[in-house]
C-alpha cells in the first residue's frame, strides 16, 4: 500500500512509519518537523527504499497538493498536530493553525487527489484521521467512551482536535471522502518526547530530580503502548469501513499517582542507586486548569470487527520503555535544548 503519513516524526507517527515501512508499504512521510519531531526516531527506516521524507507544513496547500502528487498515495493515516495540552494552555494558536486549519487543507487535498486518482487508487482509498479520547471530556469514577459519547472537549488542544474530527465527518457526509476517524487512549512507549507523563518521570527519577505530580494524581488515563496503537491504524487504513469510527484503547486504567509510582520502582530495578526510593522524589504540585477526572475507551467495535487487541501489558510495555530510555541516552539527551522538565500550562493560574 502507498501511505501519505503526516507527522511522521513525532511519537506515535514515526512508530506508523517503522511499522509500515517493515510491513513492506511504501510510505512518504510529511512533517513540518517542530519541536515534537525527531528525525532520529526514524533511523531504522531512513536509508529504506520504502521510506521518503518531505518536510512541509500540512497547512501549506501547495506543498500538500505536490505530495499527494508525488506520491499517489492509496491511504492517508493524519497524525500531525499540536499535541501537548500544558502547552495548548499557555499558547493555543499553534493548535489551531495545525489542528484545525491544516486538517481542512489535508482534507482538500485529498478530495481534489481522489478527483484526479485512477479509479483502482479512488475505490479503495482511505483517509484515517487520527484523534484522542479527550475530544470526549471528563468521566466520571464509572463507563467507558464508545463511539457514541458526545463531544465535550475541555482544553485548547482538545477542543482543536474535536474541531478537526468534526471537519473530518462533515468531508466524509458532504463530499463522500472515505474519511474514517480514530480516537484512542494516552499512548507510551519509546522515542516519546519528555515533555509528557512517562517520559517525563523517567529522566527526571534517574536524574534524582524532584517528580512533579498534578493534584494528588488521582486522575485516571488508560494506557495502550504505541506499537499496538501503530498496529491498529495500519489495519484501519487496510480494512476500516469508510464514514466509521473506531475508539482504540489499551483497557489498562491506572491513576497518575500509580503510573509514576511503577516507573520510580522500574528505575530503581533497572539503574540502581545506593541512596533512598525514587518514589521519595515525587511531590504534589497545583492541578492542571480544566484537567478532566477520568478517560477509559470501550475498543469493543475495533476488536470485533478488524480484530485488534492489545499485544503489550501495561506492566510489559512500562517495562520496555523505561529500559527504552536507560538503553537511548543518545535520543533523548540533545532534546534538553528544547525543553528541560520546567512546568508548562500555567497561564490559566496567572
Ligand atoms: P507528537 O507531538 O509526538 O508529534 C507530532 C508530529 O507532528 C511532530 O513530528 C511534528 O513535527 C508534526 N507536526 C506538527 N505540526 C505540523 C504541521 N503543521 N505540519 C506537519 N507536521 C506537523 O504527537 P504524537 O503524540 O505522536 O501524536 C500524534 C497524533 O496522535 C496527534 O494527532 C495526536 O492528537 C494523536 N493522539 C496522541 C495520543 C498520545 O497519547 N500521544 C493519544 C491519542 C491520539
């Protein structure tokens, strides 16, 4: 399969890119390349003849017209964006400019390429937007999203992916595109940048720096490792029905308190210290504004019907990326120029 890939040099895309390249598609990777991308996470694949890079913004139309022309791609998996919510708070206007606008420009440029495709390419093309479960806002302590839980986005970046999934929808009724939207569960795993949770804790414990936690860390994510998370968007782009969504989750819900508390014990396991428990590192700090309780996904319809589930434990998964992270020094170490661990998102408490 051809595969325009969008943010291909972020966490989860450059595991789509690792996967599908390895699965033998042929994958041009566009990316604007940010302060979330690296290059390095795509090592394994650069040199393939199955892979190519274009730098480009996706809200640029030309630049993204030329790429679904020099590729011709059969399948688009959309996973370019703003991602981080600290920083949707502090600054959202990256957010949307990414999010929204350049989701309506992919979305165009797919509906004029499939305007022009060869019909073999146009009958069985499909666009996968990629999204979270936040666009669904906060649970409660019980329930799970399904594919019918209403919006009730409550930061800037969900707010900004709800936007996008809804622009996607309107393509798909109004324009027939074969758009089919994915909302899963709070990813982990290796090449993550550490801005977020599990990376975050883990340099900051094998650096014995103190280990922030928001609130008392009561609040709840479910956790699905970023391989199965690439496995399942591969399948969506093979096999998923046009016009339908899939929620995809990992049925692994711990609290923060707990998910911080596992990585301290699996770095005082894997790079001991003389000196006290790195749990003795974490502390309290002030809750994110509009940090929403609880997010569990009912992946029931994926399962069922293109039969994915979750090859990695929690427990495994944990596991792989701390030692991920031990192994990496040299991926992680030159991003302290970009971000060095201080809190982001507090423009809300000013
Ligand atoms: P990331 O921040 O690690 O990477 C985003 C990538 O997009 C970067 O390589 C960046 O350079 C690129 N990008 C940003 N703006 C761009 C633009 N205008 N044009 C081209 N490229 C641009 O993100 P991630 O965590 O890998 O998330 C990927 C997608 O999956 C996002 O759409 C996100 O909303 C969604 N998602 C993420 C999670 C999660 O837990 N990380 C969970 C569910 C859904």
């Amino acid at each position: 399969m051809r595969v325009l890939v969008t943010g291909g040099a972020g966490f989860i895309g450059s595991a789509v890119c690792r996967h599908l390249v390895a699965r033998g598609d042929e994958v041009l990777n566009v990316d604007k390349l940010t302060y979330a991308a690296n290059l390095a996470s795509l090592a394994e694949v650069a040199d393939h003849p199955g892979y190519r890079f274009r730098r480009a913004d996706v809200a640029d139309a030309a630049a993204v017209a030329e790429a679904f022309e020099r590729h011709r791609p059969e399948a688009v998996i959309h996973l370019a964006a703003e991602t981080h919510v600290d920083r949707s708070i502090d600054a959202a206007r990256p957010f949307i400019d990414t999010n929204v606008i350049g989701t309506f420009t992919l979305l165009e440029a797919a509906r004029a390429w499939l305007g022009r495709a060869p019909a073999p390419i146009a009958r069985g093309f499909r666009f996968v937007h990629v999204s979270t479960d936040e666009v669904f806002g906060a649970l409660g302590p019980d329930g799970r999203f399904d594919e019918t839980s209403p919006y009730r986005p409550s930061s800037p970046y969900s707010a900004s992916k709800a936007a996008g999934d809804h622009l996607a929808r309107a393509w798909a009724t109004t324009y027939d595109l074969p758009v089919i939207v994915a909302n899963c569960s709070n990813n982990y795993g290796p090449y993550q940048f550490p801005e977020k949770l599990i990376p975050l804790t883990i340099l900051k414990a094998l650096e014995g720096r103190p280990i922030p936690v928001y609130g008392r860390g009561e609040n709840v994510r479910d956790w699905l490792y970023v391989e199965d998370h690439a496995r399942a968007l591969a399948a969506i782009a093979e096999a998923g029905r046009p016009g339908e969504t899939y929620l995809i989750g990992g049925d692994a819900e711990r609290t923060n308190l707990a998910v911080v508390e596992a990585v301290c014990d699996l770095v005082d396991e894997l790079a001991p210290r003389a000196a006290a428990r790195r749990r003795d590192l974490i502390g309290f700090v002030a809750d994110r504004a509009g940090y929403d309780l609880r997010y569990a996904v009912d992946a029931g319809r994926i399962r069922a019907s293109l039969g994915w589930a979750p090859s990695c434990s929690f427990e495994d998964g944990l596991r792989r990326t701390v030692a991920w992270y031990l192994a990496r020094e040299e991926w992680w170490r030159p991003l302290a120029g970009r971000y060095a661990g201080e809190r982001l998102g507090q423009a809300a408490v000013a």
